[in-house]
C-alpha cells in the first residue's frame, strides 16, 4: 500500500463514516459529510471494510467518494 498513500494521509483520520438504523451509510472527510450510500451500495462498502485495519478502510472510504483519488486535496484550515 505504500505506492498507494506515498504521503501517508491514510494512516490519519480523515475519513469516518456512521451507519444508520435504516442501514445508510454517511461518509465525511474532515468532519464533513461527502456521501451517502444506500441500499446495495451501502452493503456492499460495509462487506469491503469488515475485518480490515485503520489505513485498509481509510482507503476503501477515499475510493467510495471518488473525488479523492486525485492527491491535489488541499488540507482544512480554520477560518
């Protein structure tokens, strides 16, 4: 994996996510909600993360947003 995060952000908490009692997923990016999964999708994310350590899932989250596959993301500064 260390091609895949040559700048080491997977091993920080950026991503989280909180499932619902209707099984949605809600994804955020620095506190930030970034996505919604439902329904198969959201089944299918939470098969991917089961059994998998902290930098295996920070993956798998940044991959299911999809505009965070880039590594221009610039980082949250407080206004």
């Amino acid at each position: 994996m260390s091609s895949t995060d040559k700048r080491n952000r997977l091993s920080e908490e950026v991503f989280t996510y909180r499932i619902t009692k209707d099984n949605k997923v809600f994804i955020y990016w620095m506190g930030k909600q970034v996505t919604i999964l439902a329904g198969k999708e959201s089944d299918k994310f939470l098969q991917r993360i089961s059994n998998k350590d902290h930098k295996e899932t920070q993956l798998v989250m940044a991959k299911v947003t999809g505009n965070f596959k880039h590594g221009n993301e610039k980082n949250q500064t407080s206004d």
